[in-house]
C-alpha cells in the first residue's frame, strides 16, 4: 500500500508538471519549436505515463483497469485515430508524430491516468491551470511592451522572434484565450459549488479576466495576433468530396494528409478571398477535421466521448463536477473551433484526473496471478505458491512497449533538432553545415517526406552555388551533378513517401527544371511533375503559369497560351496569369486578344508601380502593331490591279484562247504571257 501511495503522489507531481509544461514550456531546439514542444512533450508524457502504470502494476503483483462510462469512447476514439494513421498511408511516422499521435496520447494518458492518480488530482490540476493562466497573461503583457519572453527565446534559438503579443508561449492567442476561459469558468464553478470567494479565487480571477480581455482584443481583426480561419463552407466542401469513396468515409485520410486534401478539394470560389492562397491543415472545427482526417468511425466516436462526458457531469459527485465541466469546456471550444495540441492535451489530462477522482465509484478490473496450492496426498499439508512471473511477464510489455514508445519520440525530435541546426548554418552561410545536418536528419528519420524534400532542396542549391563558380575546379564541377542527381533522388523519395502532397512534387519540378539543357529529358520530367503537382493542387494559378512559362521556352505557344488562360480561370484577378497569355498570344500573331489581355493586366496592379508604367510602354507598342496589321490588311484589301489580257478576252468573249484537252487545263507558258503595261 505504501508503494502504492508513492507511486500515486508521484504521478500527481508529474501531472502537475505535465500541465505546466504543455502550457508554459517551449523546447527553443526545432524550427516550428512552439508546435513541436507541445507535441513531442505530449508524446513523450503518454510514454512516461505508461512506465507510471507498468510501475504501479509491478509493486501491487496485478495490472489494474478502470472500467467507466466513459472508457469505451476514449478507447474507441484512441483505436480510431490509430487505425486512421496506419492504415491510409504506408508511412504512417507523420500522422504518428502529429496529430494523430496527439489524438492515441491523449486517449492513453486519460485510460491509464485515471488508475495511477489519487483522488485529489483534479483540484491540484486546476489551480495549476489557474496558475498557468496568470504567468501566461503575465507573460503576453510584457510581449505587449516588448520585453516579453521572445526576448530570452531570441538568442536560444538563433532566429529572429517577433517581440509583440503576435509571440505566445501556448502558440497564438488564440489559444491562450481558450486555455483563460477553461481556467476562469473553473473557477467560477468552483465558487459557485462552495458559494463564497477563497483568497485564492479573488487574487487569480482578476487576473485571468485581464488575460481573457488582452486576448481577445489582440486577435480581433487588424490587430497584431489576428487570426485567419478557413471558412466554414470550405471546410464543410473538402469533408464532403473527401468522404465520397466508402475507404475513406470510414477511416478517412490520415491526421497528417489534411493540409493535402485542402489543395486537392478546395473550392474554386476561395480563390476569390483573401485566404486563396493559404495551405489549412485544419479545418473551422474539430467535427469536420476528424470527418476528414479520420472518416465517420473517428468523428463520431469524438462525438460519443462528448455525449458521455455530459453525461458524467449528471451521475459525478459535486467536488468531481468542476474537473468535467473543464474537460467538456474544451471539447465544447472545439465544435467551433480549429484543433489545436495544447487544449486537445489539457482536455485528457483532466479526463484522468477526473476518471480518478471517480474511481471508487466504477469497476477496477485486476488481473493477478494465479495461485497454486500444493496437497499431500494424506491431505495433511497444504502449501500455496502465489506464481508472480506472468504478472512480471506482462509488467515486463509494458516497460518494452512504452519505452518503444519513448525511443520513437526521442528519434523523431533529434531529427528535427538536425534539421534546426541546419537552418542555422544555413543563417551563417555555412552549406557544408546545412548538408551534413540536413543528411543527418533523413538518416535519423527517413520516412518523413518534409525531411527528404527539405534535402533535396538543400542538395539543388548547393549544386547551383558550385555551378555558378567561376573558378570552380574538376572536381566540384563533378560534384555539381552529383548534386543534382542526389536531389532527384531525394525529391522523388518524398514523392514515394507522400504522393498526395502537392509541395513534394513542386520541388521535384523545380529541381528538374534547373536541370532542363544540361540532362536528357530534363523537360518532358519537368513538364511530367509540374503535371503532377496540378493535379494535387488543381486550384493554384500559379502552377499552371509556371508549367505555361516551360512551354513558352520551347516556342510552344498554344500550349503556352492554353495553360495561362487557364490560370485566367482558376483566378480571374491573378495578373501574372494575364500578363504571359498577352506574351503568348502576342506569339501567335493574335495581337486583340493579347491587347484585350495586356489591359485586364494593367486594371489588376498599382497604378503607381514600376510594373505599371512598363506594361504602358508595352501596350503602346502593341497599339503600333495592331494599327500596322490594319493599315496592311487594308491596303491589301483595297488594292485593284488592271486586268491582263487574258482576262480581258475571257471577260469580252467568255472563252479562253487555248481549249483544253482531256479534260486538263493547260497553261500557257511564260513566253506566251504579256507584261501588263
């Protein structure tokens, strides 16, 4: 009992931990670093949750399970995400270390939590939470000064960090905002349950009302830390061509493929706003986003674990009803809001906490070993053996498991903590930095396409930078296709790794485009991935003004013109896609179109732009053209020449001089034939 009890106040002083941390801390050693603390540390809290667990099964000889309303949904929403992550993609370390990991953690923490914590979690946890809340405003008043935390991340981290509210220890205020209203509707409910002010509530929630008021202004339109939400029909739009196929109507498409299914699916019209050309990897709230990600079997199993939660609000003990009104506040943030790591956490961190707070009141499965009693055959003696070793056994699976679990985590941050290092050296104009720290982070993690693409780019550009030496040596001009066949290699192994996602097949595209005069083929590979890259981003102007430039090259110019009208189509107010159908018409002789195409050019840019005052010049002289070609088809049209003498006679007589033979016309020969005078 006295392990037991160790072990549970060790785990409460690791959950405690736990919150502050997903809040508060920031791991300054990655590029995306805000995103990639909370994530990899919630991965890493899953596994170390699990050693707490295989810790507890260990010291009470039996593996305990908590059996409760709410275990079903959990475990089936855990078991959805899982399946979704390994079952749509043959690569499944992206959605396993995004977040589809987020989504199996979470579920693990809540299922395993709720056997290891005390009873008394629940209030530990929230006023943490509160706690949390005040540093945290804290900290965004003094981004609002400039001499916020970005000040002491800033050298860490090497890159420059914004030093206004736009930086936010939770990742955005927008999320800081959610985790303020969680924290201040606790403690609103607690107040109400006790029905008086504790001194702590009247010093904290003064504070918290502060953060939720900073907050909120700060994310209002035109203010610094606004934030772009991709449009309700949009989303809606994508969820309904995603889920047309019966696969992917069950399982979806992967926690990680959403960003790829918004370029594939998004609607023409949102071309038209001023988010046309942002890439979303959520969609407008949490139903939609799991509809796509994870098919009906995840949405509704979410949606299942929300109808249980409200149910325990009824059925719990009042002291254990503020821990669920705080779990079911951010799942309820979430019908309406984009998915987001650290409230997704938060929520399953205080599903523990609740599950134990309630533990008593539900079924504690044991599995113990089994005993063996030993008889004499007088039946004079008998001796009982308790056989432990199958407990040991399965104690044994879950130190293996969750420290797999653990190792998995680790490698996949070193891998990003390479790739960090990179970027530095790439800050110092260090190239050999920037390769071998870039060759490091494939080798530690080979399957994740950004890896590999980000390699590739890396490998294309050191090539350029060699090539474009003047007093470059054999070697490295050797060194230069080495390069560039490295970058083909890496591209297309991203391509392998990700099929789906648009941006793997534009750098294959780029890259074999700066190789079009210097390999074979390099154009028709070109023209193959740019092709590619179209299709998974069908709506993307862009793309075809690019592929119509390759043509253009060529001197194909229908297939040029063809592609830039295109690109008219996708998005009518694009003026690039107008300015190269003008250059290409212009080609093909085809000079009202091109001028009706320079003149929609010219109403789509600033009237004061250098841009600007050159397209006049341009459309002048095609004026001068267009007025040449008339004045030519005019004379030409206008033009009478005398009759020959021929014609004369034929007109005078209606019969030629020379009568035809068998049916051939003969022609008279030159010296037959006077000069017209």
């Amino acid at each position: 009992m006295e392990k037991t009890n160790l072990i549970s106040k060790l785990s409460l002083s690791i959950f405690v931990i736990g919150v502050l941390v997903l809040i508060l801390g920031l791991f300054p050693f990655t590029d995306n670093f805000i995103v990639h603390s909370k994530t990899y540390f919630l991965l890493a809290f899953a596994g170390v949750v699990g050693l707490l667990f295989a810790l507890r099964s260990f010291s009470k000889e039996a593996v305990s399970f908590l059996w409760t309303p709410l275990s079903l949904p959990i475990l089936l929403f855990g078991s959805s995400m899982l399946a979704s992550s390994l079952l749509t993609s043959s690569y499944p370390q992206e959605s396993l270390l995004g977040m589809g990991g987020v989504f199996i953690a979470g579920s693990i923490i809540a299922l395993l939590g709720g056997v290891i914590l005390p009873k008394n979690t629940g209030s530990v946890l929230l006023k943490t939470l509160a706690i949390s809340g005040v540093l945290l405003t804290a900290s965004t008043a003094l981004q609002l000064l400039g001499f916020g935390p970005s000040k002491l991340f800033e050298p860490m981290l090497g890159l420059a960090l914004p030093h206004t509210v736009i930086f936010n220890l939770t990742g955005s205020s927008l999320v800081a905002l959610q985790l303020l209203v969680v924290s201040v509707i606790s403690l609103v409910v607690i107040t109400m349950q006790s029905k008086h002010i504790s001194k702590f509530t009247a010093v904290v929630l003064p504070i918290l009302l502060i953060g939720v008021a900073l907050h909120l202004w700060s994310i209002l339109p035109g203010k610094p830390a606004a934030v772009s939400f991709p449009s309700f029909k949009a989303s809606w739009s994508i969820a309904l061509d995603t889920i047309r196929e019966p696969r992917t109507a069950l399982i979806g498409v992967g926690p990680a493929a959403y960003s790829n299914v918004y370029l594939r699916f998004k609607p023409l019209w949102v071309n038209a706003t001023p988010n046309w050309n942002l890439q979303f990897s959520q969609a407008t709230n949490a139903p939609l986003y799991l509809l796509t990600v994870g098919g009906f079997i995840g949405m509704l199993s979410w949606l299942f674990l929300l109808g249980r939660m409200a149910g325990a609000y009824k059925q719990s003990r009042s002291e254990s009803r503020v821990v669920i009104v705080a779990a079911l506040v951010c799942a309820l943030m979430q019908l309406f809001l984009p998915v987001n790591v650290l409230i997704t956490g938060l929520q399953f961190l205080l599903l523990a906490a609740f599950l134990a707070s309630e533990s008593d009141r539900h079924t504690l499965f044991n599995l113990k070993a089994p005993s063996l009693s030993l008889t004499s055959e007088q039946g004079q003696a008998t001796q009982t053996s308790k056989a432990v070793a199958p407990i040991y056994i399965v104690t044994l699976v879950f130190v293996v498991g969750f420290g797999a679990l653990l190792f998995f985590v680790g490698k996949g941050y070193a891998a990003e903590i390479a790739l960090h290092q990179g970027t530095l050296a790439a800050q110092n104009n260090d190239g050999i930095g920037v390769y071998n720290n870039h060759q490091r982070a494939v080798t530690i993690n080979p399957y994740l396409d950004g890896f590999r693409r980000q390699y590739a780019l890396t490998n294309m550009l050191l090539a350029a930078a060699l090539s474009n030496k003047t007093d470059a040596t054999e070697a490295e001009k050797a060194q230069v296709g080495e390069l560039m066949q490295q970058a083909v290699r890496e591209a297309r192994s991203a391509t392998t790794l990700d099929p789906t996602d648009a941006q793997n097949w534009a750098v294959l595209s780029q890259i074999y485009q700066n190789m079009i005069g210097i390999a074979e083929q390099a154009e028709e590979f070109t023209i193959q991935s740019y092709i590619a890259t179209i299709e998974n981003d069908p709506t993307n102007p862009a793309l075809r003004v690019s592929l119509g430039g390759i043509f253009l090259s060529q001197e194909e110019f229908a297939q040029a013109a063809t592609l830039f009208q295109q690109a008219t189509e996708v998005k009518p107010d694009f003026a690039n896609a107008h300015y190269n159908l003008a250059v290409a018409l212009v080609q093909l002789n085809q000079l009202e179109r091109a001028r009706a195409a320079y003149q929609q050019t010219l109403a789509l840019i600033d009237p004061a732009s250098e841009d600007f005052t050159t397209l006049t010049a341009e459309i002048e002289k095609l004026e001068e053209a267009i007025s040449e070609q008339a004045a030519a088809a005019s004379a030409s049209a206008g033009q009478t020449t005398a009759p020959s003498i021929i014609d004369q006679n034929v007109t005078q007589t209606g019969q030629s001089l020379v009568e035809p033979t068998d049916g051939d016309v003969q022609f008279p020969s030159d010296a037959e034939l006077v000069p017209a005078q």
